[in-house]
C-alpha cells in the first residue's frame, strides 16, 4: 500500500477557491529529500507532512524548491485532515511541533478554524534594490520580517489588484518573498494583500496564512483595534479573520478537501 496524500483547499468557502495544499500524514519519519521530491512533483505552493508523535505532531512544510519555516493554510489543511479522518478527536486542539515552535490548531463552532502563530512584525528599512521595480509600484511603506518576507505597503487596493510583477527580477533579490498590502475599499474587509515569492518556487501564493503574521501587527496598530478580516485578492481570492495578541496571532480559516489518494511509491 502507497502512503495516503489528501488534497485540501484551504481559506476556502467553496471548492477550487482558497489556496490548495496537499498533506501526507506518514506513519513514520520521512527522509528530507524524500519530501523534498514529493512536494515538487505535486507541485502546489506547500506540500505539508505530519508526524504523528503521541499527543502531539510534527509538522513540516515544503514548495517545490525549498523547505520553509511557517506556512498558514498547510496547517490549516493539516489540522483538517488529522480531526476529518478521525486521526485527532474533534474536540481537541491540534498541536505542532515545527520549525518556527509550537504551533496549535482548533475548532471553531461555526465550522472555521483557529490557528495561534508566532507574531512576526515587519521593521521599517528601505527597501532593496529592484523591489519597487520588480512589482512595478512604488511603496508608501516597507519593512522587513524575521521570516525574510518584505511587507510593502501601497496607496489602495486599486493598485494591489493592479499588481502584474516581473518575476524574474524578483527572483533576484535575497527573500522568501514580498507581501503586498493596502487599506481595503471592498466590504466585508480591514486590509487587502497579495503574495510573490518566485526565489521560493511560488510566483503567487494564492492565500497566506503567514503573512497575516505580519499584517496583523501592522494593520492592528494603524486601525486602532485587535481583531481585523482579510482578503487575499490573488486570482483564486481567499478570506482570514485575524487577532493581533502581542507576540502572537491568531489566523482564522475555513478548509475544504478536494481530493484523497496515495502516492504509490
């Protein structure tokens, strides 16, 4: 028998919505390069494994080119599967050991889900050289985080939406990838982003989960209040539900599974 992949679509309100990953909950711990393969040949923007190790679970996470040291909607997905598939009791939460920490998962009782992260708020610096040029818009504001993303921050969220970057040139410049942010003009939402990150093997991440580390913070300070909603206006589009809590953030989602099978190597 193959080792069991199930394909979720995760910050998602329907199928083929929200940003896809594809968890694999082994048995036993996988080689490094092993994983490394899979997430390439699936080739989605995370590709999650889960290690079961008694109360709690190893996870981590990997794009096609590199392994990353936070990844909100694989999570999101994999706490998904673990309570679906019966793996975890619905009523308990989820816990994580991954390389950014302990890192938990529960339900909600509206049927969404309630990630706790490490808050990783951006410093102001200028930004590098070919930053501005690479995503074709100058920022009103940017800052670097410990994850090695930079937060750029323009006028509205006309010109986020209008965004058509020139990824090779930002595949050159030393980051995990650039998150793109602006006060929103839609109803329903606190703040509008976009992510690339080309040098990481994702041109454009569909909904990330981890940039709301960041965005939280941000947002929280310049609106005045804790609890703040998101939209990921990437072409597949995606809802969170945020809290800035200090040296942590809550990301809120919903996940839906798309697809089950099996690697049958």
């Amino acid at each position: 028998m193959g080792q069991p992949v199930t394909w979720v679509d995760a910050f998602a309100d329907a199928p083929f919505a929200g940003n896809p990953a594809v968890v694999c909950v082994a048995e036993r711990p996988c080689d490094e390069r092993w994983m490394q393969a899979v997430a390439r040949e699936i080739g989605l923007s995370e590709t999650a494994f889960v290690e079961p190790r008694g109360e709690e679970f190893g996870l981590r996470w990997f794009t096609p080119t590199v392994e990353v040291d936070l990844c909100g909607h694989a999570t999101l997905a994999s706490a998904h599967v673990l309570w679906e598939e019966e793996r975890l009791p619905s009523e308990r939460p989820a816990r994580f050991r991954t390389r950014s920490g302990l890192i938990t998962a529960r339900r909600l009782d509206d049927g969404w889900i309630a990630l706790d992260f490490p808050a990783t708020p951006a410093e102001a610096g200028e930004a590098p050289e070919g930053l501005a040029e690479g995503l074709g818009a100058r920022p009103l504001w940017a800052g670097r985080t410990s994850q090695g993303d930079w937060v750029v921050e323009l006028g509205d969220e006309a010109a986020v939406r209008a965004l058509a970057p020139d990824m090779r040139r930002l595949a050159g410049i030393e980051m995990r990838g650039v998150i793109v942010t602006a006060a929103a003009d839609m109803d329903g939402a606190d703040y509008v982003l976009r992510f690339f990150g080309p040098g990481s093997g994702v041109d454009e991440d569909p909904v990330t989960g981890s940039a709301q580390c960041a965005l939280a913070p941000f947002w929280s300070e310049r609106l005045g209040r804790s609890a703040l909603v998101a939209f990921q206006a990437s072409p597949r589009g995606g809802w969170l539900r945020v809290r800035a809590d200090g040296e942590r953030v809550g990301i809120e989602g919903r996940a839906i599974t798309v697809l089950r099978g099996e690697l049958a190597i």
